[in-house]
C-alpha cells in the first residue's frame, strides 16, 4: 500500500507539510487537475476541495471520497482497517479455491 498526496499549494508553501510526512506530495494542483480526477472545485477561493481514493494494486479505484469540506474525509485507522478485511477476503476466497 502507498499512500500518494496533492495540494494546490506552491512548492514553498508544502514544504514545512511535507516534511513532516512519510510519503509523496505534489505540489501546484490546477483546476485541470482537479477536472482529471472528479474532484469538486471551489470557485471563491479557486482550491480543490478533498478528494482521497483507495487503489487496488492494478489500480482499480476501490473506495473514494469527495468533500466540500473538513467534515467527511477518510479516517487513515478506518481506511486501514478496510484494506486488511478486503485482503483477509481475498485469503479467504482464495484458499476455498484451492
């Protein structure tokens, strides 16, 4: 699992963020951008708002969450949590298989 990040923001601006983290963040997100992945654009003050997706390891987006706000983000515990069970089916369904 790998953990991906993107802001609006400027390079100088993430800078003292991501560094206090332990996985990749781009910088200078557009509105082209935001368009690419779905995500809901604020006018006002011209930002994306969040948008976070759980991708399989081919890629398949298996949950997403779009948010006009702070309420109604992924909780990173809960997102865990989801990727043991889906691996643990995926265990499962496998050894029956066998």
């Amino acid at each position: 699992m790998a953990i991906i990040a993107a802001t609006v923001d400027s390079e100088q601006e993430l800078e003292p963020i991501a560094e206090s983290v332990q996985f990749p963040v781009t910088w200078g997100m557009s509105r082209t951008d935001g368009d690419a992945i779905g995500a809901w654009w604020e006018p006002r003050r011209d930002h994306i708002q969040p948008s976070e997706f759980l991708l399989s390891g081919s890629g398949k987006v298996m949950i997403s969450s779009y948010s006009n706000s702070p309420i109604g983000r992924m909780d990173p515990a809960e997102a865990l949590t989801l990727v043991k069970y889906l691996n643990e089916q995926r265990a499962r369904a496998k050894q029956q298989s066998s």
